[in-house]
C-alpha cells in the first residue's frame, strides 16, 4: 500500500524535476524531438536565472537558493537517462579541411 501510495503522491521538487516537455513519444521524430529539448532547456534556464536572482539578493535568500538548486540538481540525471535511439544518433560533425588551406 505504501509503494503504490507513493507514486501516486510526489513531492514538489520531484514534480519540478520531472521533465515536462522530454518523453520517449517525441525523441522517435526528429523535428518534435529538437523542439522539445529547446522547450525544456528554456525551462532549465528559467531555473539557472531564478537560482542566480536569489543568489545575487541582499541579504540572500537561502530558500529560494536551495530550492532552485535542488531543482537544478535533480534535473541533471534525469536528462541524462534521455538519449536518442541508437539509430537514431550521429557522430559528431567533423569540420572539413579546404584543399587550398
């Protein structure tokens, strides 16, 4: 009863963690998948400037710090974990030598 209660309730930082525009639907189509990351790196920056707002207050607020980073800091492993199917993925654009360079 415990487990299944516990996934049903989150706390609000593993709600803020959680990815809310990254999901397995859009990484199977390349053009949804671009703008999805970007919708969620907006939303990650959005995160870093409030951190660094909070920071930069006089006298700082250590609460509004924390809770950011805590944000931030879950935020990390979980995009990680997202990759794009094997084949899917590219390897890195090497630049090109010009013959006359």
């Amino acid at each position: 009863m415990l487990r299944s209660l516990s996934s049903r309730f989150r706390t609000r930082e593993e709600e803020v963690a959680r990815p809310h525009y990254l999901d397995t639907n859009s990484l199977a189509i390349p053009d949804l998948a671009i703008h999805a990351l970007r919708m969620e790196l907006s939303r990650t920056q959005g995160f870093a400037v409030a951190a660094l707002a909070a920071a930069n207050r006089l006298p700082p607020d250590e609460a509004s710090v924390e809770h950011e980073t805590s944000a931030l800091q879950a935020l990390a492993p979980r995009h990680r974990q997202l990759r794009a199917p094997a084949e899917r993925r590219q390897p890195a654009a090497r630049p090109r030598r010009d013959a006359g360079a």
